[in-house]
C-alpha cells in the first residue's frame, strides 16, 4: 500500500477563504476589525519566525495584528501589567505570548495572568479545565490543527483506537482530550511508555508529538492506518523534518501527513479562528 500524503496546505486555504469570509461579516456587522496581540520576550529565533507568520495570516484573513516586543529583561511585574492593560483594552480581543520565556519569567504567571477570554492559545487553567470538563474552552492551537485535519479528511473516530505519542500541556493532552469527545478509545504514550511499537501497532489513528525526528517507522504503523506528524525537528544542514519517517511509513499507512505542509499550517488559522470567536463573544457582551 501506498499511503496518500495529506495537503495540510490546501487544506489551510480552505480554512482561510471561509475565515476571511467570516471575519468580513464580524467587520461588516461590528464597524472594526478582531484585534489580536502577539507579546513577545527578548530574540528567540524560532519565535520570531513565528510571530511573522501569524501577522502575515492574520493580514491575509482580515484580523488586526501586532506585535508587542518587550526587552528580554523584562521583569516578572513589568509584564504582568503589560498582559493586564491588554486584558483591559478593548480593541484588543485575542492574547499570544510566545514561547520560550526567558528563564527568569513564568510560564504559570503567564497562563494565570491572560484573560481566559483572550486566551486564544487555550493556555489558562480556565480554559484548560473547561476543555476537560467538556464546556466551551478556547484550545491550544495545535492540537485544535489536529482535530481540523482528521475532520477535513473525514477519517473516523467513533469507537477508532487512537494513540497519542507525547503528553505535553501544549499537545499531547489537550488532543486525547478532543479525541475522547469524539468516541475514539485513546491510549497516551510519553517517554517512559514501554512496548511502544505493540502499542502503536493497534492505532486506526497515529498521532506524533514527541519532537524526535524520523522516530515513528513502518513498523511502528498498523496497515492503512492514518499517521499525522505533529512534530518539527531542525534538519542539521537547515529545514524542518517531522517526527514521522515518511518514505518508510508511506509503505504501511493509509494517509500521511508530510512535515513541512502537513499540521503546521493550520496552526495559525485555528489559532486566527479562535480569535474570531473571542471577538464575537466580548463585542455580544
Ligand atoms: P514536549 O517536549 O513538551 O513533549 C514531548 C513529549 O514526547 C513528552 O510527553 C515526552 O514524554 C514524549 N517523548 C519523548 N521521547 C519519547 C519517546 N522516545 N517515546 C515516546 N514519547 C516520547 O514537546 P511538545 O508537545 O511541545 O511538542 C512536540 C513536537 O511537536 C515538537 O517537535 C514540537 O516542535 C512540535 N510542535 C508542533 C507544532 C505545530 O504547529 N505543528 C506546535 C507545537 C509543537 P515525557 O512527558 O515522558 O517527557
């Protein structure tokens, strides 16, 4: 069997034509643009390519974007405030703080300090235990980008067994959470998980989020099933390779998604949707 290679990049189009269309009614109907606000700590490289990419989707779907650059030795109560006049300003309705903080400052403070209705990156507890409970919660975006896939690609997960590799905060939990929603009978695996290719073996869906390049292969997969590569690995003579061994998994599974143009892209424009919600939820207040 020759797996077929999902189009993470077309599908981000279609997602960002019916976006586009949708943050025009909220413009048409709310006289102004979702403002969304991208805090950003000192150079990381990886961050600042990021911050660039959503300002350049959010430009492309219609949503006001811009990015706050505070010195990297900004102090713990400097930006505690900062993210509190963001909270308080009402032009602005959806919050990113890029990752990694520098050492000095906290992850949990950030988390705790984002208004949960401007979390559009579903880092608070608030949302995170909403997400749990099942309520309405704003996710984190990725595992979001997850959901978005399999269900534009129509594959099933009522009564499926999916695994999970990775427990992160970020993205392993959070998507055997949504997975769990959908029926699907969900094991989790990290680091200390033994016999890891049995259990990989029994999944209808595979997901990787580990950040270990080329780590899932052929004989990890059961036959057509479909295996999508959260990961992003920096090639050593530059580039990006994913956590799945694609030529060698493409034998077995029954769809693939390829690292670059698989979840990558759609990362943003969950996170950009969500900051459209938000915008309709604070301007209905
Ligand atoms: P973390 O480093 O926070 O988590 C990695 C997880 O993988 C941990 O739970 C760890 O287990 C587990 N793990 C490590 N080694 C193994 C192993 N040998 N077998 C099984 N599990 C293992 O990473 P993130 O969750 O933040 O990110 C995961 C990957 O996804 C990274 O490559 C990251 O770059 C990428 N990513 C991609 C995004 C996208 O938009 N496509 C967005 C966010 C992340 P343990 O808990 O035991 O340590």
């Amino acid at each position: 069997m020759v797996a077929s290679i999902i189009d993470g990049k077309a599908l981000s189009a279609e997602m960002r034509v019916e976006l586009r269309n949708d943050v025009q009614r909220y413009i048409e109907s709310r006289g102004q643009a979702p403002g969304l606000v991208i805090v950003r700590m000192g150079g990381d490289a990886a961050s600042g390519v990021y911050s660039k990419a959503i300002l350049r989707i959010a430009n492309d779907v219609g949503v006001q974007a811009r990015l706050d650059q505070l010195p990297e030795d900004t102090a713990s109560d400097a930006l505690r405030a900062a993210l509190q006049r963001l909270n308080s300003d009402a032009s602005v309705h959806g919050i990113i703080v890029q990752m990694p903080l520098p050492a000095h400052l906290s992850q949990q403070m950030v988390a705790e300090t984002i208004a949960p209705e401007k979390d559009i990156d579903g880092i608070s507890p608030h949302n995170a235990g909403n997400l749990l409970l099942g309520f309405p919660s704003l996710l984190p975006s990725t595992s979001g980008a997850v959901m978005e896939v399999l269900a534009r690609t129509h594959t099933p997960l009522e009564g499926r067994r999916v695994v999970v590799l990775g427990r992160s905060n970020v993205v392993g939990k959070p998507l055997a959470i949504l997975l769990l929603q959908q029926h699907a009978t969900v094991t989790i695996c990290h680091s200390r998980t033994t016999n890891l290719s049995e259990i990989t073996r029994e999944a209808d869906v595979l997901v990787a989020a580990v950040g270990r390049a080329n780590m899932v292969t052929a004989e990890m997969v059961r036959p057509g099933a479909t295996v999508i590569d959260v990961g992003i690995n920096a090639k050593p003579g530059g580039g990006i390779t994913g956590d799945v061994d694609l030529e060698s998994v493409r034998t077995v599974a029954g769809a693939v998604t390829p690292t670059p143009g698989g979840v990558g892209p759609l990362t943003n424009v969950v996170l950009l949707k969500q900051c459209l919600q938000t915008a309709w939820r604070q301007s209905d207040k």
